[in-house]
C-alpha cells in the first residue's frame, strides 16, 4: 500500500481541533477562508468542520479540497 493510500485526510466530521492536529498549517487555511481569524468569526476546536462551514456559510467541499491539498504536497 503506498503512503498516500495510508494517509489521514481531512473530512467534514473532523472537529477543528482534530484538523489542527492533522497539519500544522490547517489553521492558515481557515483563516484563508475568514474562519478563527478574528473574534466575531472564532471558530472552537470542539466543532466540526462542517458545523463550522454550516454556520459561517463556507461551502464544505471547498474547504475540505483547500485542507486535503495540504497532506499532498
């Protein structure tokens, strides 16, 4: 099995916290999308990243193509 069939990949049901794990520079690319940037757009780590996505009006597949392209490189 090659590397990158083994590897995790970001998906909707991961929380923010988990996503953060996942990639050191997954923050960057929410904040990319203006999410935890700043205080009236704050993000908590215990959320999805669809729920995330839901209440900010982000479309998820978006995010989650931006996100994945990071475990490519």
């Amino acid at each position: 099995m090659s590397d990158s069939a083994t590897k995790q990949r970001f998906t909707g049901n991961m929380t923010v916290g988990e996503a953060m794990q996942l990639h050191s520079e997954a923050g960057l690319v929410f904040s990319s999308y203006h999410l935890g940037g700043c205080s009236h757009c704050s993000i908590n780590e215990l959320e999805t990243i669809e729920q995330v996505c839901g209440g900010y009006g982000v479309p998820v597949d978006q995010l989650l193509e931006s996100l994945n392209n990071l475990l490519d490189q």
